[in-house]
C-alpha cells in the first residue's frame, strides 16, 4: 500500500461482518469513485490498483473494497443478497468520507460493476455507473442475458467500456440494444480488439497500465456530469 492510501474496515452488518477497503484522496477531489473487483481476482490485483491510482491522478478520490468471499479467502462470488449488502454499506463509508461532499459512483470490473447495478437496481443513491467490462452473458450463452434489470436504471448516468472481443458480450449487437434505450444518460464505449481483461493481441501490456488507460475516458464522463 502507497503512502497517500488509507485501509478501511467497513462493517456490513446484517451478519456478513467486515470488509476490506483501500481509500486513496487527492486534494481537492472533485468526484469519489467505490470500485468493485471481478469475480475471480481482488482489490488488490494491478488493473484494480492502476486504475484507482490513474483517477487520483486525475483528481478522483478511490475506494476499492473486497466483496465478503473474498474477505473470507472463498473462491466462489457472494450471492446478489450479500454482494448489494456490501455494496450499500461501502458506499455510505465512501459518503462519509466525501469531506466535501462530492458525488459518489459506483464502478466495478466484470461481477463487481454487475453488482453495482442491480443495486442502484433496487434503489441504492448513486451519483452515476462505471462499468469495466460488464459480463452480460457467460461465454458462449447469449441466450443467458444478465441485463434484465437495466431497464431500472433510466435516467442514470452510466459509461460502459467494453472490449469488442469480450466473450461475455458477443454478439456485440446484443449489448447495443440493452444500452441504447438508456441514452443520452448511458453511453457504451467499444475498445476494439480487447478482451476481457481489455488486453488487445499483439498489444502486450501489464495489468496495472491496462486499468490505468481506462482513467482518464472515466474521468471525462464523471466531469461531463457534475
């Protein structure tokens, strides 16, 4: 951990107990993004990290957090129940610590932006929606549509960065028609040639400088609606 990153405890309550967070705040901070990991890897992994540290760069203040399972050292994902519970409480702790009472949004890779929406979904306050890759389908199943509540979010901002190769949303048509109802509030952002993990063939590049060249089009949009 850097020196300008504070740890956290967030208690989540309703039996799930504490989380881990990592709070990083540049002076002056014009907006708070609370950033989810995937499913498959934690708070810590370098394109998490890159890209938090990118926004405070930017003058983004960060808090990512790792979802109870992962707390816990499990290797399956929380059920929605428990992964909104989490989300709600991390970001009341991201509002408390908005010294100046800036907005607040809700972002997260793959399974953690996935369930950042079914929040706001539900009814949790947010500033807006950033999604690094949102996992529609599992690969291969189009027919296994994971968007059935986007419809709840009209209204919302929300920027959708997703590779063109993403197995999680091929067809990319299917994606186009989910989000396009939603704009001008909701805008989808294709990355030819990446993946996933936004790597692109050919383009090798570490984790860390592949979340961190997703800051700067994320602060745009966050500045976009102040």
């Amino acid at each position: 951990m850097s020196d300008d990153e504070r740890p956290l405890a967030i208690d989540v309550g309703e039996g799930i107990g504490e989380v881990p967070a990592t709070l990083r705040r540049p002076d002056g901070a014009t907006a708070t993004v609370v950033v989810a990991h995937g499913a498959g890897a934690g708070m810590g992994h370098p394109f998490i990290t890159g890209f938090c540290r990118a926004l405070g760069d930017l003058g983004v203040a960060t808090l990512r957090f790792d979802f109870p399972y992962r707390a816990a050292g499990r290797r399956f994902p929380d059920r929605p129940p428990v992964a909104i519970a989490t989300w709600r409480a991390v970001m009341d702790a991201a509002r408390a610590e908005a010294a100046g009472g800036e907005p607040v949004w809700a972002s997260g890779k793959s399974f953690g932006g996935r369930m950042a929406s079914m929040a706001v979904a539900e009814g949790m306050d947010a500033a807006g929606l950033v999604f690094l890759g949102y996992p529609l389908h599992p690969p291969g199943r189009p027919e296994k549509s994971r968007g059935e509540h986007f419809p709840q979010l009209a209204g919302v901002p929300m920027l959708v960065l997703q590779g063109r190769n993403d197995p999680f949303a091929i067809p990319n048509e299917q994606l186009d028609a989910l989000v396009a109802p939603l704009a001008p509030s909701a805008v989808l952002d294709w990355i030819e040639g990446a993946n996933h993990s936004f790597e692109v063939k050919g383009a090798k590049r570490p984790a860390a400088e592949i979340g961190a060249g997703l800051a700067p089009r994320v602060a745009e949009f966050i500045a976009e609606h102040a």
